[in-house]
C-alpha cells in the first residue's frame, strides 16, 4: 500500500494563481427548474379511438381474366368523434384538441399495424369465398380533424400469399 506524505503530494495552486488565470464569462442567472413538454398519444388512446369511432369498409377482390379474385383493394375510414368520447378522456372534446390529437396520430407506430390488423379481419367478405387464405396488407393512412372529430382514412392494398388465388 503506498502512502504519500503530505510534502510528496502536488502543491495546490495559490488563490493568486487561479486569479491570473483566464476567466469564463460568468453567468448572473441559471435556471432553478429545467421545464421540458412532450406530447404524445399513448397506445391506449389510439386504441380508444379507433375502436370507439365509427368504421367503414369499402372496397373488393380485383378481378382477372378467369374470374379468380387476386388483389383486394379497400379504403377503411374510421371517423372518432371525440365530444361522443368524452368520458374517456380528461382533455376538452374541443376542435383545438381534435386537431391535435389528428396532428399526433398522424404517422403514430402504432396506427399502421391497428389498421392493418382491422382490415384483414374484413378481408375474407372483401374477397369473397375463393379469396387466399394468407395476406401480405399494406395501408396508407391519411389523418385530419374536422370539428371535434378525428378522422382516419386509409387506402389498403392486399396481396395473397399463400399461391391460392381462385
């Protein structure tokens, strides 16, 4: 174990040294609180409104030559009026809080895969009875707010998969 001794050690720069040096610019003021706001639309409230809001499937199977049904092409709109919603959430139902919500939801992770996950639920009436089993799904969301109400309209695109088609 090595020990130093007090005349061993480094001398401690004078007060007179550390004057000499250089100085920073000194700040008068810092802040006591550093306030920082986030928002952001939990995964709950996407689930709330498109679950809650009113949804519409229009589309169908595209038909080839023989009949047989390929691709399914759709729009799902789902429309959420946040005032018939208010008792679900703490915000004010308002058209200040719809556009938000729409300016948050829009491009949101987990609006895609939801999405998704409700159209292919509708495919096998959207295919009719010779439709695939397995779909590869696409969607492109577009997201506004009109009033107090959100509105998700969704262009949806499927591709079969499983090589059955017919």
């Amino acid at each position: 174990m090595n020990v130093t001794t007090p005349s061993e050690r480094e001398p401690i720069e004078s007060a007179e040294a550390l004057l000499r040096r250089p100085r920073w610019t000194r700040v008068r003021k810092v802040a006591l609180i550093r306030r920082e706001v986030r928002e952001y639309l939990p995964a709950s409230t996407v689930e709330v409104l498109l679950s809650e809001g009113e949804t519409v499937v229009e589309g169908g199977a595209e038909v080839v030559r023989d009949g047989a049904s390929s691709r399914v092409f759709a729009t799902l709109m789902i429309t959420a009026d946040l005032a018939a919603l208010s008792g679900r959430f703490r915000d004010r139902p308002d058209a200040a809080t719809a556009s938000r919500v729409a300016d948050l939801l829009d491009g949101h992770p987990d609006l895609e895969p939801k999405l998704i996950a409700r159209a292919r639920a509708r495919l096998p009436e959207l295919a009719g009875p010779k439709g695939a089993a397995q779909w590869t799904i696409t969607v492109e969301p577009q997201v506004r707010a009109q009033g107090s109400s959100i509105m998700i309209d969704a262009d949806v695109v499927a591709v079969p998969t499983d090589g059955k088609v017919g």
